[in-house]
C-alpha cells in the first residue's frame, strides 16, 4: 500500500538525511576505491602481458598496486 501523506506534494515525505549522507559517503568510497583496484589491474595486466612478466608477476604486480593506491587514497 502506498503511504499517505499530509501537506502540499511538492515538499514530499519528511527523509532521513543522516542516512543518506551516510549512503552517499559509502558510494563515493566504493567508487573511489575500486577505481584504484580496477586501475592496479591494468598496469597489472599490461606488465603481465606486454612486459614479460606472466601470470604470477602480473599477480603480484596487481597486490602490490593496489595495496599501494589503497593506502594512498585515505
């Protein structure tokens, strides 16, 4: 059932601001942590194979990138 509410249409149902900056602060944090993982994968995937350094190296290239963007992004 739809909620029913009191008052003019245009100002819409009271929100509950604190949990949307907390839902907001989330996403941007998702974002810009995945972006730095994303981006360690394809240094990663261009070391592994473009530059000689295989499956493993790649691999270990991948961790160490994004360890590294990980701590440098907080």
């Amino acid at each position: 059932m739809s909620e029913h509410h009191s008052g003019p249409v245009e100002t819409g149902a009271s929100m509950d601001y604190k949990e949307h900056e907390k839902t907001y602060d989330l996403f941007i944090a998702g974002t810009k942590y995945g972006t730095a993982i994303l981006v360690a994968l394809m240094i990663a995937m261009a070391a592994g194979f473009f530059g000689g350094a295989g499956l493993i190296g790649g691999f270990f290239i991948w961790i160490v990138l994004s360890v590294a963007g990980v701590f440098m992004m907080r």
